[in-house]
C-alpha cells in the first residue's frame, strides 16, 4: 500500500490552509457562492440539496485500519453516523457543516487520504479491479500503474481546468471488473510484442446524457510512454473539446464527432511533439512503487481448506456465503471476500460508523490491514485465509455485514438520487429498497445468477443504469417521478448500452415490472445461460411484453 512522501505531505497540507481560507471568507460573507463553487469542487465539496457533501478519495480503492477507523470518526463526530461509497470507489459524507470542512481534511491529512480532484473539471479518482494483486487471471497488480497516474495527475497545471471531468480506470486482466469501456479512458495492461509491460488504451467512453462505450484507440503503448500518451490525449480534448455546451463537453462528444480515426491522428500528432524524456516513467520509479504493493506475508498453505470444506458442509448459511461472497485466490489457501453493503431494504452504499470500526478491526485480523471499495459500491477483504473464513462469516453476521449477494439481483447499484442531489429528478433509494426487499429471497436469486441491476436519480447516470443488464433511469414528468427501463447494458469486456424498452413508469410499478422480467428470463433461458446472454439471444420483446404486462408500452 502506498505510502505518502514528502511531496504528498506538503502538497496535502498546503491545499487545506488554502482551502481553509477560502472556506472562513464563503462563511463570513466576503466570497459569494458563485465565486466559491469552482474552489470547493476541486476540493471535494459539493452543494446538495439539504447541505453540503465531501467527497473523499480512495484512490484505486485501497484503504487500511487507520484510515477506515478515520473514516468511521468523521461519520460519528462531523456526520449522521455513517458514509456512502461510490462507483469511483470514493467515500461520501452528506450531512458535514461548510465550517467543518478544514477539521475534516485535516484529520484526513494525518491518516493520508484527501478530497482533492474528487470534483470538479480535472482527472478524477483513478480506479481499478477491486481484485487486484489477487486475481489469478492478470498479469501483474495494477495498482501501481494507478499510484503513477495519481502523481501524475494531481493538480496538474495542464489539466485542472478541463473542458469537463475526466476519468480512468485501469485493468490487468482480459475480464474487465473495473468498467474501463465506460471512461474517458481506459487502459488494460498487456504483455507487448517484446515480453514488456504495455497498455490497450480506449479513449471515449462515457454515460450521462449522450452515453458512449469507449473504443481502442492504441493497441500498445509501452509503459514508459504512457504518461506522454495520456498527455497527448488529454491535450487534443483540451484544445478542441467544446467549453460552449455543458452537455458537449466531455471527450466522448470530440471523440464520436470526429471518429475514432481522425482523433487518433490527432493524439498522435501531439504525441509526436512532447518531450518524452521529460514525461518517461523511468523503470526504477516503476520499481519503487511497485514495492509498495509487493504481496503480503503469505503463509505457505495448501490450495484447499479442511476447515472452510466442513464448515460449507455443516452450515447451509455460510455455504450460500461461500458461493456468492467469497472469490478464489492467486495465492493458495486464500480467498478475497466480499462485504456486501445490500442488506434487503438498505441503501446501496451505505455503511454506518459503527460497521466501519468493525470492518477496520476484521481487516486487522483477518486480511494483512488491508479493505478495498469496490465499483459495485461494497468493500472486500482481499487476502484472507480460507481457514479463516467461517469465523470471518460470523463476525460478519454479528456485524450486518454477511449478505451473501455479491452479483445477484439485489446487489444494486444506486446514486443517492432526489434524496440528496440537487441535479436529481427522482428518487433511487426508496426504488432499490422496495426491489431489494421485493426480491429478497436467496433461493430465487440464486436460481436468477448474476444480474446486474442499477439506477440513476436523472440523466447524469451516477448510478451507471446505461450499462445495467436491466437499467432504471428516474425521470421527471410533469412534478412526478417516473422510472424509465433499460435492459442489455453490459460495463464489462462485452461493453454495451441498454436498450429502453417502453415508456416510463410510477415508483411502485418498477419492482413489480421488474420481478416479471426476472420471471420471463427463467421461463425462456436456456440451461446454463445468464440473464445477458438471454437478452442478447431473444433481444429486448419478450422483456418488454413482461416488464408491461400486456399494457401500452409507448412512451
């Protein structure tokens, strides 16, 4: 786990006594709203409906004790007792007082974690697989590559006035479980012609009002040159991304108006100009870094587990948490384990200071220090001993935290929506809510697999619903909240965008519209075929006639 240096410190530490300047003038008057919004959205301070809210990086999603008991006191002391994370893995509190924000940033500062570029027109929060390191289908960690883009990246004086925000996410593997294909751009590390590290870079994705699936823009970047790469990409948008039209703004809109082809030729026109020497990542940096996240003291064990194996035996309860929580190991006789933060009628995200402390001390125990956040807005323990496993699950149970459905039905994906935004034009978590509580029971989730179901409060897509293998968009129909259905988004290699299958409906019609397509799916499937497949095999008709039941489906 990376370590902050010197730089970092003071880097840290100069920015909140700037901050906290700006923060003492907007509370005594002397800078209107209008002036502040630019300076707290570099800082991580958004204005919502009801208060302000922090947004808190957790870069590449790596946390540890300290800084999730950090988490946990802020939540208790500046909060309502608990934080929601996020698709970009970062942390957010809602309810915190503008004049508390310096305190806070401070006792961020002295557990290394930060706000900044968590907002705002700038490269955001890199991310990445929430298993890396652990996974026995990548090549190397990536998180390292991560830590090189944060250093890079972090008030960059290029870059930190985009024409609008900009995001990465980083692989290591040909199974995509960080949603690179839904970024500005996105990078899976490959092995290039010569054996050495390289990267496929997809440049263009995006959701939001005018969504877009990146495509591959370079099939092997050396990863030396990366960083003159992303330079040569960021600088082409800057120059010639449109600053007129909010909603035209981002790289997907130069990407698709231009083609792919003709915005390669230009990234490479600028690549030819740069100093490369300037921007190489030298193989020692490469080397130092990389140290950070050298593999734990793994103790030599068995591939298998006597305990884990009579445990599943002994106890149907911790063997439906095995099969959907527990992830195999590259290491053997280890396993990473997910938290899931879906219990039926919860908040999707949500965790309170008291399971966060908890969390901290199971970490301590059970997983070298070490918790993640994961994009599907749950936390893993990456590095646990499948011996350890049984007595892992019942803390967990003691705790609220043992739900084992990671990827079924009811592991939703949901923006805080109406509820707190201000850009919202309907609610997501009462919606998720009664789907969850709705589709509750374990038996028929696992008889479903995996689905990934997810919802946005409006058309900003915070909730990531264009890339739900069913998707549910809250709409605004005259005052009324209104739900719009997609089905067929995929956010994975097989990247795709949802198809809208009629017109919107009332908040109590979607969970039971909803439970008939789920319905309809076990009718039609063939044996083995997930809920994707079947939609991709029968296109979108016989979920529309289920999701409306015989009623009009025209908007």
């Amino acid at each position: 786990m990376y370590r902050y240096d010197e730089f970092d410190t003071a880097l840290v530490h100069e920015r909140i006594e700037e901050f906290s300047d700006q923060v003492a003038r907007r509370v005594s008057g002397r800078l209107t709203e209008d002036e502040f919004k630019p300076l707290r959205l570099m800082n991580g301070v958004y204005l919502q409906l009801h208060a302000y809210m922090l947004r808190v990086a957790v870069p590449y999603g790596t946390m540890d004790s300290r800084q999730m008991r950090r988490l946990a006191r802020i939540a208790r002391v500046y909060d309502k007792g608990y934080g929601h994370f996020t698709t970009r893995t970062n942390i957010q509190f809602n309810w915190p007082a503008l004049s508390d924000m310096p305190a806070i940033l401070s006792e961020l500062a002295e557990v290394e974690m930060h706000a900044i570029q968590t907002s705002g027109n700038c490269i955001r929060n890199v991310t990445t697989d929430v298993f890396a390191g652990c996974a026995d289908d990548e090549i190397e960690d990536p998180r390292p590559w991560c830590e090189i883009l944060r250093q890079w990246s972090t008030i960059h004086p290029e870059f930190s006035f985009l024409p609008r925000k900009f995001k990465i996410a980083v692989i290591a593997a040909d199974t995509d479980r960080a949603a690179i294909r839904t970024h500005d751009v996105g990078l899976q590390l490959i092995r290039d012609a010569d054996g050495e590290t390289a990267f496929r870079v997809f440049v263009g994705g995006g959701q939001g009002r005018l969504p877009h699936i990146a495509q591959k823009i370079a099939p092997a970047v050396k990863g030396p040159d990366l960083l003159a790469y992303l330079t040569a990409i960021l600088r082409a948008w800057n120059l010639l991304g449109r600053r007129d039209n909010i909603h035209k703004a981002r790289i997907k809109i130069l990407v698709a108006s231009l083609g792919i082809d003709a915005f390669r030729e230009e990234v490479e026109r600028h690549f030819a100009t740069l100093r490369h020497e300037a921007l190489r990542v030298p193989e020692a940096e490469v080397a130092r870094i990389r140290a950070y996240f050298a593999p734990p003291p793994f103790a030599d064990l068995p591939r298998t587990s006597g305990a884990f194996d009579r445990a599943v035996l002994a106890d149907p309860d911790f063997a439906r948490f095995a099969r959907n929580n527990v992830r195999r190991h590259r290491q053997a006789g280890y396993a990473s384990v997910v938290i899931s933060l879906k219990p039926p009628g919860g908040v999707p995200g949500d965790i309170t200071a008291d399971q966060m402390e908890r969390v901290a001390d199971l970490a301590e125990r059970f997983s070298f220090d070490e918790v993640r956040a994961a994009y599907e807005q749950n936390l893993v323990l990456p590095h646990v001993r499948l011996d350890d496993s049984p007595t892992l699950w019942r803390e967990l149970v003691e705790a609220g935290l043992a739900t084992p459905n990671a990827d079924l039905v009811t592991d939703i994906i949901a923006c805080p929506g109406l509820d707190y935004c201000s850009l919202a034009n309907a609610r997501s978590i009462p919606v998720a809510q009664a789907l969850s509580e709705r589709l509750a029971d374990l038996d028929y989730q696992e008889r479903l697999g995996p689905i990934r179901v997810n919802m946005s409060g409006c058309i900003n897509a915070c909730g990531h619903h264009h890339v739900g293998h069913i998707g549910v968009l809250g709409v605004d129909r005259k005052g009324e909240e209104y739900y719009q259905i997609t089905v067929g988004g995929s956010p994975d290699e097989t990247a795709a965008l949802g198809e809208i299958v009629g017109r919107s409906l009332a908040a109590d019609e979607v969970a039971p519209a909803v439970g008939r397509a789920l319905d309809r799916y076990l009718e039609l499937r063939r044996d083995g075929e997930t809920f994707l497949q079947a939609v991709r095999r029968l296109g979108a008709d016989p979920f529309r006639d289920a999701i409306y039941g015989g009623l009009d489906a025209v908007a």
